[in-house]
C-alpha cells in the first residue's frame, strides 16, 4: 500500500512493530477493565460474571478472526470503514465507518467517566467534570507527539496494570479461601441453579466493551512495518486471547469474593469490594492506582483509533477533508484528533451520572460493526472461491454475525435506539451531502490490496 494520501500529502510512518501493536491492543483495552464494569456485569447476569466474560471472549473470537483475515486483504487505517468500502461499495464502507464512530467516539468518554468515579472516592467534594477535562487535556497533550510515545507510554502500564490485577486476584482468593474453605473458590461465578441466559446476554452486552482493543489494532495498518498485514493479525489474536484468560480468570476469583456482598453504589462495586476485603487502605489505594495510572494511559490509544478513522474518511472525502491533514512536525492527523477529543469530551461531561447508558451506547456501534466486518469476510471470499477456506471464510462469519445479533438482543433498549438515530443520521449525511456533492463514489487513497 502506498503511504501517500494520494494528493501529495505525506503518509503515516510505518514504525510500529509486533510488540508494539500489543501493547497498543493491551493498552486500548486495559488489563483492568473487568473492575470499571464489575458491580454493571454483576447486576445484569445476576452474579454470573465468569459465564460472561467467558461468552465475551467466545463472541470477539470470531470478530477477532475476521479482523485477522481482513488486514491481510484490505491495509488501510480504516478498520471496518476500509474493510466495508473496498468490499462492499462507497455507501456500506461509508455506513460501516459512521456506526463504528459511535464506538470509537464514546469509548473515550467512557474511560474519563471512570477515571472520574475513581477519584470521586478520594475527593468526593470535586465535581466529576474537573477530572474528565484534565484527563482530555493529559492524552491530547501525549498523542499530539506521536503514535511512538503513546507506544511507549503504553507498554508500561501494561505491565503495572497486570501486576495491579495479580496482586488484587491474590487478596481476593485469600480472603475467599479464608472465610469459605475450599468454596471459597467455586463455580457460582460461571453457574448457580438454572441460569437465566437473558440475564447472561444482557451482562455479555455490557462486558464485550471490555475486550474493544483488539479490533482497534486494525486502525494502526499504515503505522505498522510490516505491509503484508500478518503481523498485524497476529497482534490482533494475540491480544484477544491474553485478555481473554485474563478477564475469566479475574471475574472467577472476584465473582467468588463478592458473592454476599452489597454495594451502595454499582458504578464503585469495584472499589467497595476490595474495602471489604482488604480494608479502606486497599479501596484508597486501588482508587489512586485506577484514577492517576489506568485513567490516563488507557485514554491514549482509544483517542488514537478514533483519530486514524476520521484520518481516512476524510482522506476518501466521506468526511471534511480537514480530517486527512497530518501535523507537518509530528506526522500526527491533529485535526482529526482535535475534533474527537471535543465531541469525547463533551459525552462524558453530558452523562456523567450515567455510566451504564455510556457503557451500552458504545457496544451498539462495536456489535454493529462488527456485523458489517464478517459480511465483508463472506463477500471478499465468495469473489474469490480458489482461496476460501470454508472454516475460516465462511463458518466463523456466520457464527460471528449470530453472537452478534444474540448480543444486541439483550442489550439496553435505549442504547438500540441512540444507535438507530445515530444510523439515520448517517444516511441523512450520505443522502444530502456525499451524494449531492458527488462524493459517494470518492476514489480511495492508495491500493489497499497491494
């Protein structure tokens, strides 16, 4: 693929490496993301937590796959946009592109939303808002230097984050075993009496969010050395099944130790938790570790991935071409991060009471693209019947886009609603501007199957 826009403008530098895209993913996701919705998962599932995580991982398997084989076909910082445009045609690439939006945009505010509840538990005199505007300004300022110091930045806390997590795994098994015996570590977290499975599905459709990471490593195809897009495919497993292990493994020994246990606020279930476990010291020191660390590191990727989609939208003139510019110093799309940082910045300031609804407006633009990626899988394959492998190219998508929809039928009914707005907005931007202004049928930058 070529690393020019096509009008003259240099390209992204490809720098990046496995290990890099790694600890990106990792990053993106956060080894921590189980305890920003622990008390959400717990409520939803009705305390089967594991089982939850567990179906998560099972569901972004096959996402995973897809992502995997489309990166070796399709290299352009798009993900699903690129993917969706190339295979599909302007107005599927165009729709693809403006539904993962929803996700990319909101993760974000998601995570200073949660940096914000975590310093809430130090100093609850301060409005919510002073921490999320300092958490913006913090990554802008990180990002603005480049895609390697954020690759920098965020291979350290990778490694602190699971250091953080192992040793609170540690407490809690301990004072599990130490109150309970041996049940103490049991399988109510995967299974107690019948499981209500609308329940799980509802507790699934708010923890896939914490696997979304992996699929953004896909964002990062014209940053990365390798053009072939092998490595990055492997980054992409590689990633979901680290966090895979992880999350089941915390949400087993987690899920145990909060069975019994009552929480005055479901939002800082995470926090109350290793209070009663460890006493105030360990829910201060848990909430500083949270709030200064993961707040501030775990934002740099997501404002990253998003940046990387308008970046190529509006390189494709899908949207203002402002968004293609590239900072002349440190080759970063700076517009394109400027403006998603504003609208990331002004959600989490709009719902910053209300976690769960941001929690659930994410994931629809998440489960939707995602659908959109396996039809891709299916229709590049089905053109080229010499090279589909009937597993891979087509078993795994179809098995990918029935989790998908089992998903989003349990999810929150106004999440299904923004989500249908935010679609027909999309149309509405197709129909009256791309269309009219000749736009639609935009050539796209470079050959992404080089």
């Amino acid at each position: 693929m070529h690393e020019g826009t096509g009008d003259g403008q240099a390209g992204l530098k490809r720098q990046l490496r496995l290990h890099d895209l790694v600890a990106y993913g990792l990053a993106y996701i956060a080894p921590v993301a189980p305890l920003s919705t622990l008390g959400l998962v717990w409520q939803a599932s009705g305390g089967l937590i594991a089982l939850s995580y567990l179906l998560g991982g099972l569901c972004m398997a096959f996402t995973a796959a897809s992502y995997a084989v489309m990166v070796r076909e399709v290299r352009t910082a798009g993900s699903v946009y690129g993917f969706a445009r190339h295979v599909l045609g302007p107005m599927p690439g165009f729709i693809a592109g403006w539904v993962i939006l929803l996700d990319y945009l909101l993760i974000p505010a998601f995570v200073y939303l949660v940096m914000a509840v975590a310093l809430g538990q130090l100093m609850p005199g301060v409005d919510r808002a002073v921490w999320i505007v300092l958490l913006c300004a913090f990554t802008t300022g990180v990002n603005w230097f480049g895609v390697r110091s954020t690759a920098t930045v965020s291979s350290g806390s990778v490694v602190v984050q699971v250091l953080v997590m192992g040793g609170l795994m540690t407490l809690a098994a301990v004072v599990s075993v130490h109150r309970h015996g041996a049940a103490g570590l049991g399988l109510a977290p995967f299974m107690h009496g019948a499981p209500d499975w609308s329940a799980v599905l509802a507790g699934t459709s708010i923890c896939v969010m914490s696997f979304l990471g992996f699929d953004a490593v896909s964002t990062l195809a014209e940053d990365t050395a390798d053009r072939s897009g092998r490595t990055l495919g492997r980054a992409i497993l590689l990633v979901l099944l680290v966090a895979t292990v992880l999350f089941v493994a915390v949400a087993w020994i987690l899920g145990n130790a909060m069975q019994g246990m009552r929480f005055t606020s479901i939002d800082a279930a995470a926090y109350e938790m290793t209070g009663q476990l460890g006493g105030p010291w360990a829910r201060i020191l848990l909430a500083w570790f949270y709030a200064v660390l993961v707040g501030f590191t775990n934002a740099l990727p997501m404002q990253v991935g998003v940046a990387r989609v308008l970046y190529a939208m509006g390189r494709d003139r899908q949207l203002p071409a402002a968004f293609a510019r590239l900072h002349p110093r440190y080759n970063t799309p700076h517009v394109a991060m400027l403006v998603s940082t504003a609208i990331s910045l002004a959600v989490a300031l709009w719902l910053r009471d209300a976690l769960d609804q941001l929690a659930a407006f994410v994931n629809f633009g998440a489960l939707f693209g995602f659908s959109l990626l396996h039809v891709c899988v299916l229709v590049h394959f089905a053109r080229h019947p010499g090279r589909r492998n009937i597993a891979l190219h087509v078993a795994s998508p179809l098995l990918g886009i029935a989790v998908v929809l089992a998903v989003l039928a349990g999810m929150n009914r106004s999440a299904l609603v923004l989500g249908l707005v935010w679609l027909g907005l999309g149309l509405a931007w197709w129909g009256l501007v791309l269309a009219r202004q000749d736009r639609s049928l935009s050539p796209v930058k470079g050959d992404p199957f080089a």
